[in-house]
C-alpha cells in the first residue's frame, strides 16, 4: 500500500503524494483517514488519490498487531508458562509516548493483585512506570532500604482504576532524570515498581540499570509502550502486547466514540464502500471548503 505512495508521486503532474491515516483515539468530528496528493495537474492529482484510496481501502482487512495481542493476565500466565526470559509485555493502553496520560493505575494493580507476585521470593517482574510525585517524595525521605507506604497514579486518568496504595522496600532513587527528574524502585512483593515524578517512557536498557535493576536477568518487564522501541526488542526473550485501558487503548471499539462522521471503519465492520471519488481542494492561499470547514 506505501509502495504506491511512490508510485503516484512519480506520475508526471504530480508533486507530493500521502496517506494520513488519522489518530484513531481522537473522537473528533474531523478526525479520519485521509489520501492527500497535490501537483499542478488536476486529472494526474485525482487519479493519483483515487488509486491510493481504493488500495488503503482495499487493504482495510490486512493490517494486523506488530506481535501476538492479549488481555494482561493473558500475558501474564504466558510469560509465567514461558521457558524463556525476560519476557517482555507492552501495558499498551496508557503508553505516554501515543498520547497516553501515562498515570493509569490499571495495570499495575493487576499485576500486584496476582499471587504469584506476593512474596518476595516469587518471579522477578519489573513495572516501568506511574507517576506519583507525593510518593517519590516520601520514599526518597524515607531512602534505600526502609519500607514505605505510598500513593500513586491516576491523577490525570482516573476512569479505569483510581491511585494505587502500595507498601514496599525502597530499592534505588535516581535524581536528574530529563523526563522523570526524580525516580524510585519499589520492591513490592517481587515486584519492582519504577515511580517517577513526572511521567517517563522506558525505552532504553540504560533506563533500568541506572536504577539499579536488571531487565535481562528479570523473569517479566512490563513496560508501557506499544511496539518494543529496537533496544528493548533486542532484549526481550519474547513478548506480548496486552490489550490494556487507557487514553490509547488499542481496542479501538471500547473506546466509545460517539462523535466521529459515522460509518467509519473498523467501528462498523460492516459499513458499505465509500465515496472514493477524489475532492479538489482550494489552493492554500484561497479559503477552505467543505464539510469540514
């Protein structure tokens, strides 16, 4: 399909050729996929974004998940079951780097709530991250080694699970972090738990190991992500997206949206074909028209 993107923009008349595919957690009016192609001859510009269209439409059914997808305890019992470690498993729903508010509770709490996890002597499991500023503070008070008691998460995204409590070993503090600036390591049950003042994405080895943790030696590491970022997926023995709530949740259809121009795929699967008969479009020096003005 982006190989025809190319093709089009080769065609004589025509100067740039794109798909924009949208941002599909956005429940706005204006929100959708779109096939954009400008160049100085009108029939070479539409006939180049009808092909392109009929093909993303066409294609509509193929795309698919970079890696195996799951619910979370899913994940969990295939990591646990698995022979190899680290098992790594993307907590999609809330990953800051997709617009995610990055302090969902959700995950966590179900991580902390198996009892495989309980004792400290249980599978060795890494959870990058929730921010909890109050909690950062009290356990860099308290310092390495004292057991504390803190609250954190859900302070911008609330709506799946509130702010976690969780009582556990304070392992490392780190200062100086450019996105965190401040961040602990909570051992709860075999639990490690990074807690951070603002929120941080984990894309690096180095993102651990300054904390004093080992991913590579760790039965489990659940990072807030989507698709493995090259480093992380070079580490991973194997690994799972699970299918989490949250601001990006990739199951677009539990999103609920209720504003977007209806049909629209995949929210209704069964939708007839659309219009695909190309628009021209005002020159960026005359005022835009159209449904979307």
């Amino acid at each position: 399909m982006y190989a025809a993107v190319a093709e089009v923009e080769s065609l004589p008349g025509v100067t740039d050729a794109a798909i924009w595919v949208g941002y599909a957690w956005a429940d706005e009016p204006r929100n959708r996929a779109a096939v954009v192609v400008t160049g100085p001859d009108a029939e070479a510009v539409a006939g180049g974004a009808q092909r392109l269209a009929r093909g993303f439409w066409d294609a509509r059914h193929d795309f698919a998940f970079v890696a195996p997808t799951g619910t979370l305890d899913e994940c969990l019992d295939e990591a646990l079951a698995s022979e190899v470690r680290p098992y790594f498993i993307s907590d999609t729903g809330d990953n800051p780097t997709a617009g995610g508010a990055g302090d969902v509770t959700w995950g966590l709490e179900q991580v902390l709530s198996r009892p495989e996890f309980k004792d400290p002597s249980g599978p060795v499991v890494i959870y990058a991250s929730v921010p909890g500023p109050a909690a950062v503070d009290t356990a860099v008070a308290a310092g390495v080694g004292a057991t504390v008691t803190v609250t954190a998460g859900a302070e911008v995204d609330d709506r799946h699970s509130g702010p976690l409590t969780m009582t556990g070993v304070v392992h490392a503090v780190r200062h100086g972090d450019r996105d965190a600036v401040t961040e602990v390591v909570l051992r709860v049950g075999s639990v490690y738990v990074i807690v951070t003042r603002l929120r941080k994405p984990y894309h690096y080895e180095h993102d651990f190991t300054r904390l004093e943790l080992a991913p590579r030696k760790a039965d489990v590491v659940l990072v807030k992500i989507g698709y493995l970022e090259p480093e992380l997926y070079a580490m991973a023995a194997d690994w799972k997206m699970a299918l989490t709530p949250g601001g990006v949740d990739q199951d677009l259809a539990r999103l609920g949206h209720h504003r977007i121009r209806r049909p629209m795929f995949p929210f209704d699967p069964g939708m007839p074909g659309p219009d695909l008969t190309a628009r021209l479009i005002a020159p960026s020096d005359q005022p835009l028209t159209g449904a979307d003005e």
